[in-house]
C-alpha cells in the first residue's frame, strides 16, 4: 500500500516540477518591469518548483517507484528521456532542499539589485533556468540529452556569474569559468562517443549492459575524471571556482558550490559504478589509485589556499575544492577496494563520499548565504574590515556558527559523521596489500591534516568577524538580516543538525542506491551497522543544548549581582584599539610559517589570474602561451575572401570523407 502511494505520488511530481520552474522563469521577464511581482512570481513559482522535485526524490530514495518523462524516440540516438532511479533521486533531494532554501533566501536578497540598476526578471529567469537544469541533469537517461542539459547548465550560471556585470572582475571571471566548462563538456562528449562506440546506442540503459574493454574502459575513466572534475573543481581543474564563486551573488554561490559541483559528483559515480560496473568487481588498480592521489593534492591544497585569504567568498570558494577532494578520497578508495575484492569497505567508503556530498551541500551553501548576509549588511567580503558582527546580528552569527562547525567536523553536527565514515572506510583497507595500504596510509594522513586545518580556518572565518569589536566603518552600521534570509538560513542549519544527529536514517535508505549501483545487498546492508555504531548524535545534541542551558541560567542569575565592569586587558597599555585584536593573517601566521615550505609556492604575490604561481609556471602559464602563439600564427587564414573559406570547407570535407572510408 505505501509503495503504491508514493508511485501514484511520484510520477506526475517531476513533470509538475518542470511546469513550475519554467512559469517561473518566463513570468520573471513578463513581469519584468514590476519588480516585487517579478520577485514573488520568479522566486515563489522556483520554491514550489524545488519542493515537487524534492517530492519526487524522496519518494523513490522511500521505496516509490522510478518516474519517467519520455519526450521523443530518435532511433540510433536512443530515447530522449527524464528518469528518477534511486540514485538520481538522492541528488535530486539535495539539489531541491538547497534550491528550496535559497529561493526562499532569494526574497529579500535580491533587493539591492534593484537600487544597483540590475534587472530583476533576468535575474529570476536565470535562476528558475539553472535550478531546473541541475535538476534534469541528474535524471537525463540519454547521453545527448544529458550534454544539452549540461550546456543549458553551464551557460546559465555563466550569466548569473557575470550577472554583476558592473564590476571590473565580471568579465574575466566569467569567461575562465565558460572556457573550463566548455573544454571539460569536450571530454564528456569524448567519454559519451566511447561508451556508445560499444554499447551501440546513446541510451545510458545500454551503458549499463555493455561490455567494455580494458582499454576503452580506461580511456572512458581518464575522460569522465577530466570532464567531471573541470565541473567540479578538482586540483588542477580548479582555477575557475576562486574566481566565478565570489564574483557570483552569494546566492548562487550557495548553488553552485552546494549543489552545481555536486553534478559533476552525481556523473562520475555514475560512470564508474553504472557504467563500468565498479561495484560488481570491474575496477583497475590504478583508477582508485588516481581518484585517491586527485582527492588528496585537492583536499591538502584546498585548505592550504584558505588559509592565506582575507575574502571570505574565496576563503569558502577553497574550501569547496577541499571538500571535493574529501569526497574524491571516499570515491577513490570505494573504486580501489572493488579492484582488491573488499566490496563492503567499498560500499562504505562511497557511502562516505555520498554522505559527504550531501552534507556539503548542506553547510556550505549555508555558509556562502551567510557571508551573502554580512555583505548585504556591511558591503564589505574583507573580514579584517568587520568586527564584532554577533552583537549586530546575532542570529546571523550563530547560524554561521553552525556552518563553521558543521564544515570542520565539529560532532555532532553532519561533518563529523561523513568525515569518521571516511575514516572507518580507509582504515578498514589497511591490510588488503602492500599497493592499497600505502595508499590508503597517505590518504588517512591527507584527511587527517585536511580535518585539523579545517578548524583553524573556520575559527578565523568566524572569529575575525563576529567576535571582538568593529574594526571599520563598514562594521559599525551594520543590521540584522531580512526575515527570509534568515528562514533560508535557518532550514539549512536544521538539515546540517539532523544529518548529524541521524545518519542511520540514510544509511538505510541508502540500500536501494548501492543495489542500484551493482553493490550487493549484504554490503549495502553492512553500512547500517556501521552508522549504527557512531556516537550518539541526539545524546551530544542533548548535551550541548543542555549544557548551553546551564549556561543561560546562571548568566541569568549572576547578572542580577553587582559586578564590577573594566577595560578589556591590553597587554598593559591605557587603552584598547580595534587594530589590537587579532587579523586574519596574524591568526593564520603560526600555521603558515609552520607550513611555510608548502605554501611558499601558493603566494599569491607570485600569482596570476589563472591561480597560484605552482600551476601557472606549469600548466595553464605554457597552454596560455601555447594558444597565443597559434593564434598569431593563424592569421594568415583570415583572408577575408570566401574563396579562400569555401576551399577550407572542402579540405576539411575531404579529410573527413577519406577517414570515414578508411
């Protein structure tokens, strides 16, 4: 009975799901002109939208059954399709409560565009657009399908990155983030031919029955791992996130760090354990190997590069590269364990890494609507021109609060447990062989050192501007966030609370995706034990809240007493002054001079705009060069006579005839 309700339920969600967000968008530019119609309209029709889609989701990660939209059958090519199975509505989830609490957080938000001269409409167009097109590119089930979705995906938030196009780093930021996109879209087309080139059709259900051989398999990772890391941002691929993520509204910073990276994330799984079949035993060495080696330079540098920031919107934008190498080490170790034959560390560590990636979607998109908050109070992303932010917003603060602890770990909120899940699956791993345990030893010490950092990186992201007393103007005025802004806040808070506090819920619902993904149910079934083996999450939540009781209590009763009230201690001098509090660089200096050999190559004095000086000397510093050179060279074709572009046309043909014959 409950199955048949959610299928009844499920089914017709997704297609209602679409309606709204595309009444969404085209109201937003009807109504244009009219801008808090524009705002109810664009944002309203956009949470209704993310709330059928979050319907949808859970009712197949429930037991519903699997929802589909057929649009059209094109013979070769394959079905165009939109389908829900139990890890596409995983994603889904995310993707719609974070879209959810955004747009909710978008009413208030968006009204300084207004007084800027910024469009509203387009504003609310781009933003129904880019939220649908996360959401369909997880349930796309054909290959063309999913690349067009994916281009609607990317050019849409390419519009929203340079939608501030006032600001001088528009333009730039924009098109580094468009020419990364593109070329790793390149790859995915590559990736997609050599599946087709086997299964014989641009259905992923093909995919899925193909037999692949070792070399086609490989060349199949090598192109997803670039494809879907460009997207994601991983260590070298990274180059695009620093820049796009802060010139962004926050607002869609929160999208694109919490729940656009996590597409990529969704693709990669996708391949390597659909696809290819990982899960079952398919895997090579040297795959798991390298996604572990990918996860570990990017989740060591990722921190690293936090450190040595002042912006807080870049400060957050690392650390979306760090905690996408988290979950590259549990996708990695998942794919290195299946090679070895160890299928129930495998299906814990991907549990891990899928827990990680809802849970970082929860905390940092509460965290980048949180520094949205303080610039919308004090227009201002440097933290050493803020200062003694609690008093002033004080449920802004300690919503922040959450975030921070949520992101370093801080039990008993949701970082914790993804992060001991990690730890669980790779220490499980250490004697499988000699290859594996050196590998997964590295990996331990590379989370371990990611995790230490991560928490006096978000004591400075916290402390420098909520504590102490306003260092500058910019501090002194500033006013409690809108009432909205606050409530989108406030539900990510509570979901980055509840992940913490009851994870067996979705280990157990986390059976049908491993099933779904060639695991076998008795390693599927493992990992409920496992979760059922953490710390109590409600008994710290209990005695926190306790804790912070008693605290309030005798607060209460000693403010009553006559206490005497001085001069905050000054190291002696007669009086204190804002610059004598703590910076960002003078807290971070004992970690960066203790560091000082590994960050020495990340100065960002040494640093052009395509990122620290270690991968302009090396990488994108010659293939800038390279293409300069090319292009001066390549003038002499540019004759202007369409001769000349005819004759082009028939080489080219030529060539493509004869290799085509050949």
């Amino acid at each position: 009975m409950v199955a048949t309700t959610l299928e009844i339920f499920g089914q017709p969600m997704l297609s209602i799901s679409v309606v709204l967000f595309v009444l969404g968008a085209l109201l937003s530019l009807v109504f244009s002109r009219r801008d808090k119609l524009c705002t109810l309209l664009g944002f309203g029709l956009a949470l209704a939208g993310s709330l059928a889609a979050l319907a949808a989701g859970v009712s197949v990660m429930l037991g519903g059954a699997s929802a589909n939209l057929v649009l059209a059958s094109l013979g070769t090519i394959g079905t165009l399709s939109f389908g829900i199975d139990p890890l596409s509505a995983f994603f889904i989830s995310i993707i719609a409560f974070v879209g959810a609490a955004v747009s909710i957080y978008s009413f208030s938000y968006t009204s300084e565009y207004k007084e800027k001269g910024y469009s509203l409409g387009r504003f609310g167009f781009l933003f129904n657009v880019f939220v649908l097109s996360m959401i369909l590119v997880v349930c796309a089930q054909n290959a063309l399908l999913f690349l067009v979705i994916w281009e609607i995906m990317a050019i849409s938030s390419f519009f929203l990155v340079t939608y501030e196009h006032k600001e001088e780093a528009a333009p730039s930021s924009g098109f580094i983030y468009l020419l990364i996109a593109h070329v790793g879209a390149a790859a995915l087309a590559l990736m997609f031919l050599a599946l087709a080139s086997t299964s014989g059709s641009l259905d992923f259900s093909s995919f899925h029955a193909a037999a692949y051989t070792p070399i086609v398999a490989s060349a199949i990772v090598v192109l997803a791992l670039f494809g879907f890391g460009s997207k994601c941002g991983i260590i070298p691929l990274h180059v695009w996130l620093p820049l796009a993520h802060p010139q962004a509204p926050s607002s869609i910073s929160a999208l694109m760090s919490g729940v656009m990276l996590k597409t990529a994330i969704y693709g990669l799984v996708r391949v390597l354990f659909g696809f290819l079949g990982v899960g079952s035993g398919g895997a090579e060495l040297w795959w798991g190997l390298a996604i572990l080696a990918l996860g570990m330079v990017s989740s060591v540098f990722g921190v690293l590069y936090s450190l040595l920031e002042h912006d807080i919107k870049r400060l957050l934008a690392y650390h979306s590269i760090e905690n996408i190498g988290i979950i590259f080490i549990g996708i990695g170790a998942a794919v290195l364990f299946s090679s070895v034959h160890l299928p129930a560390m495998a299906a814990l560590a991907l549990f891990a890494a899928l827990y990680h990636t809802l849970n970082h979607a929860l905390f940092k998109s509460l965290l980048f609507l949180g520094a949205g908050s303080i610039m919308h109070a004090t227009h201002e992303r440097d933290i050493d021109e803020l200062g003694g932010l609690a008093k002033l917003m004080p449920f802004t603060a300690i919503l922040f609060l959450i975030g921070a602890a949520s992101i370093a770990a801080i039990p008993p909120l949701n970082g914790f447990v993804s992060e001991w899940l990690t730890f669980t699956a790779l220490l499980g791993g250490v004697d499988s062989s000699p290859i594996t345990s050196v590998a997964v030893a590295l990996a331990v010490l590379a989370l371990a050192l990611t995790s230490a950092l991560a928490v006096g990186a978000f004591v400075k992201a916290f402390g420098i501007p909520f504590l102490g007393s306003p260092r500058t103007k910019h501090a002194v005025h500033a006013k409690e966030a809108p009432t909205t802004m606050l409530v989108g806040m406030a539900l990510l808070a509570i979901g980055c609370i509840a992940a913490g506090v009851f994870p067996s819920v979705l280990a157990r619902s986390s059976i049908g995706i491993l099933t779904s993904l060639n695991f076998s149910t008795s390693a599927g079934t493992s990992i409920v034990g496992v979760s059922d083996g953490l710390p109590s999450g409600l008994i710290m939540l209990l005695l926190i809240v306790g804790s912070a009781l008693v605290a309030a209590i005798t607060w209460l009763f000693s403010s009553r007493r006559n206490n005497r009230v001085g001069e905050t201690w000054g190291c002696g001098f007669p009086q204190t002054t804002p610059r004598m509090q703590y910076s960002a660089a003078g807290f971070a200096m004992p970690i960066t001079r203790a560091l000082n050999a590994w960050l020495d190559p990340l100065d960002k004095k040494k640093a052009s705009s395509y990122g620290p000086a270690i991968f302009d000397d090396f990488i994108y510093g010659p293939i800038s060069r390279l293409f300069h050179f090319i292009a001066s060279h390549s003038a002499i074709f540019n004759t202007g006579k369409l001769g000349d572009y005819l004759m082009y046309l028939i080489i080219t043909l030529a060539l493509v005839l004869t290799y085509a014959v050949l």
